[in-house]
C-alpha cells in the first residue's frame, strides 16, 4: 500500500541502535510520582483516555502524533521507543501503518506492560478497504503485486466502535490500577452517555438525508462512519492511499457521478489541498458546487489539544457538516 512503509524496518532498525545506547537511562523514566505511563499512537485513543481518567491524576499520557503528522507517516523515534519501552499500557490501531511496533516492543523493558490493539479489540468489526468505482488505483496493484488483505486504519470514525474501544481502554486501566476502578468506569458511564448521544445525532441526520451519498475529491477515512449510517460514498483514493495525483480517468469518472447523482458538494478532509476536488467540478455539468471538509482526527496537534480539541466536539464539527450538505 504505503511504499514508504518499506523503510520502516531500516527505520526502526537505526533506532532501536540508539535506544540501546540510551539503555543507562532508569527504566522508570517514563514515569512520574508513581502513576500510571500511557503511550497512544492516535488522537482518538488519547482523547478517550483522558475522558475516562478524569480528574484521578493517576496517568501520565503520551500521544506520540501531537506534532500532527498522521498515522501514516509516522515513524518514531529513539525517544518514542524508549518512552514505549517503559509504559504501562501501549494503545495502536495495529494496521500496515503501525508495523513499527512489533520490532519496537521486542526490546521493550516493562515486561508487565499491558498492550491494547484497537484490531483485536474489534475483531470482526474490522473493514477491509474497498476499491470501489471510480477510485485511482495504487501502484501495488498497477503493478499486478500480489499481497494479503489490507485493513482501514481508521476505525475510530465510527461512534459504535468508539464505545466498544472506550469499555476495552476502561478494562484495561481498571487491571493496571484497581484502585481507582469505580472512578474509571463510573467516568465511563458518563462518557458512553455522550457517545451514545453523538451515535443518536448521526442515526438522525442520515434518516433525514435527502442526498444520501458522499463524494470525496481526497482520500477515503470515513468508510466505518458512512457504513454505520447507510451513506453511500465515491472518492478519490482510498482512505489509507499514499497517492496524491489522480488521473484524468478518475477525475472524469468522478465528474460523472457528480453529474448522475446532482450532487452539491465535493468533500476534501483536513489539512488537503483542494485541486483535485476542482478538477472534478471544473470537468461537470454542475458549477455552482461546493467544497466542504470533513476531519479525519488523524492529524491534531497538541496545540489543537490545548486549544479545546476533542474527540465528542470535533465530530459533532463532522455531524454539523453532514447535516448541512446532505439536508439539501
């Protein structure tokens, strides 16, 4: 899929050398004053961590993508390994984007470390991604290379599985800590209660759709989203695509549907650039078509964080959007 992730191995190789040298330092360094040390690759997991402490003090999180570059892209560093290295609890997605951390927990030194992947946590519920009409294909299967089934990463997009993750991140805090159990899950009752609202709030916005599919000039994150509300959706690329020029038959093919469909709207996700969602508006019938965006919530900084960001507020953001677009 991601051709860069062919490096991670040399990657991670360079940098477990320098946690090795690095090994003097205490083992207890991720810590401080006794509690809990928490390592989560994704915005979502820091997020719904953070809600389910709650004022007990009791952990020390680390989210190792709050410069906001994306799953995708990150590779850690020796800090990270050595910070991963003495947690108490490692939350990741566990896709292709995350093979970094096999090799990482190999040197891992808190051998009692408790290790949640949000994949095993969902099972079944996990989505293989989909090349559907329209779509560019990648240089992978260009090339005719043969390779294994390839998961979305994006399964915090889905509210329903959001409550599912939330009662596995509460279970696992509740082993590590025991002492603060009722304070976790009774945080966890109040939690699920907005979850549960913000579930009820899409359910009803796509009941109420008069324009019941989504087009994305963009990659594709939001497949766990639409499947969970029967939104239908074409795009671009698909949601984990390291591809950035789209052909001109994927711009026409696009167009058309645009046109099929008379639609109104073209969606980019944040942080894109907004070329190709032109392209396809430049190329239909349609001119007076907007560009809207949607966010992914894979790419929040800890200056997004301190100003506010979270989990509940930036996806009612997505709901406020969607209701907007698709009412028309």
């Amino acid at each position: 899929m991601f051709s860069v992730r062919r490096l991670f191995s040399i990657t991670i190789t360079a940098a477990l050398a320098a946690f090795i040298f690095t090994g003097c330092a205490d083992s207890n360094a991720a810590r401080k004053d006794g509690k809990l040390s928490i390592v989560c690759t994704t915005f979502s997991e820091y997020d719904w961590t953070k809600n389910i402490i709650g004022d007990t003090d009791s952990a020390e999180i680390t989210y190792l993508l709050g410069s906001g570059i994306d799953l995708h892209n990150y590779q850690p560093t020796a800090q990270d390994i050595l910070t991963i290295s003495n947690c108490d609890l490692l939350m990741y997605v566990g896709g292709e984007s995350e093979s970094w951390v096999t090799d990482t927990l190999q040197d891992a030194r808190n051998k009692d470390m408790k290790i949640l992947r949000l994949f095993d946590v969902l099972g079944q519920s996990v989505k293989e991604e989909e090349l559907k009409e329209g779509m560019e294909p990648e240089e992978e299967e260009e090339e005719g290379e043969e390779e294994g089934p390839e998961y979305d990463e994006h399964v915090w997009l889905s509210v329903k599985n959001a409550e599912v993750i939330c009662r596995a991140i509460c279970d696992s805090l509740c082993e590590k800590d025991p002492d603060n159990a009722a304070k976790y899950r009774a945080n966890l009752d109040s939690y699920e209660a907005e979850l549960k609202a913000l579930d009820t709030g899409f359910a009803e916005m796509a009941a109420a759709a008069k324009t019941r599919t989504v087009l994305f000039g963009d990659r594709f994150p939001f497949r766990y989203l639409v499947d969970d509300y029967g939104i239908d959706y074409y795009a671009a690329f698909v949601g984990c695509s390291a591809e950035t020029a789209a052909s001109f038959e994927t711009i026409a093919k696009l167009s058309e549907k645009v046109n099929e469909l008379g639609l109104d709207t073209v969606f980019i996700i944040e942080n894109s650039d907004d070329s190709i969602a032109k392209s396809i508006i430049a190329n239909s019938k349609k001119k007076d078509i907007s560009i809207e965006k949607l966010n992914s919530l894979q790419s929040v900084t800890a200056k997004d964080i301190n100003s506010g960001a979270a989990y509940i507020s930036l996806m009612n953001e997505n709901l406020e959007t969607l209701k907007r677009v698709l009412d028309k």
